[in-house]
C-alpha cells in the first residue's frame, strides 16, 4: 500500500475520531464528572467509535512512521485540521468563516509543497 495513503488514512481516521467525541458528548444530557456520568461518557456508542477511530489511526501511523522520515509525515497531520473542518460543517451543520478559509488554504499550501518534497 502507498505511504501517502496510509498517512490519509491515519489522518482521516483520526479526524473521524474527533467528530465522533463530539457527537457522543453532544448526546449527554449534562456531562458530569461523577462515577455515573464518566461511566455514560466511556459507553456512548460514539465514543467508543471515536476510541476505535483513535486506535485505528494510531496503529497506521506507527507503520507510516516505519516508512518515512518523520518531517515528511509529521507535517502531513494538518490535513488533520482541513478534514475536522470538513466534517463539522457537514456533519455537526458549524459554521464556516471566510478567515478560516483562508488559513485553510494556508494549510493546504504548505501541505502540497511538502508533499512534493
């Protein structure tokens, strides 16, 4: 499998990771640090998804990082940002200020001309 996929990959994953967090403390009513609360918090389906994600993501990037030098791949985890970005204006309905565009675009940017590295 190509390193840049699984770099994508591992990123994208770990993004999905985020989203999910967010949906699974969204769905608690009031998120209370008491022993019932964090138990609510550690079973959410979305959670424990989130967790899945996590792993998943982790478990790639140690094979990416098996494989590359780390200031290539390191670099490459801003995608991180776009993709969490992406995710929450379609998912979570957030909003999308034009400012944010911009350092979007930055990030992209310089994500293009390290890959071409």
């Amino acid at each position: 499998m190509p390193v840049l996929f699984l770099i994508l990959l591992s990123v994208f994953l770990g993004a999905g990771a985020q989203i999910l967090f967010k949906v699974g403390v969204l769905q608690l009513d009031t998120l209370k640090f008491n022993i019932p609360g964090i138990t609510g918090l550690l079973f959410s389906p979305y959670i424990l998804g989130g967790l899945a994600a996590f792993a998943a993501s982790f478990l790639l990037w140690l094979k990416v990082l098996a494989e590359v030098p780390l200031s290539y791949a390191y670099p490459m985890v801003s995608l991180g940002y776009v993709f969490v970005f992406l995710f929450s204006w379609l998912y979570l309905g957030e909003s999308i200020p034009a400012l944010r565009i911009v350092g979007l675009a930055l990030i992209i940017g310089g994500i293009l001309l390290i890959s071409r590295s």
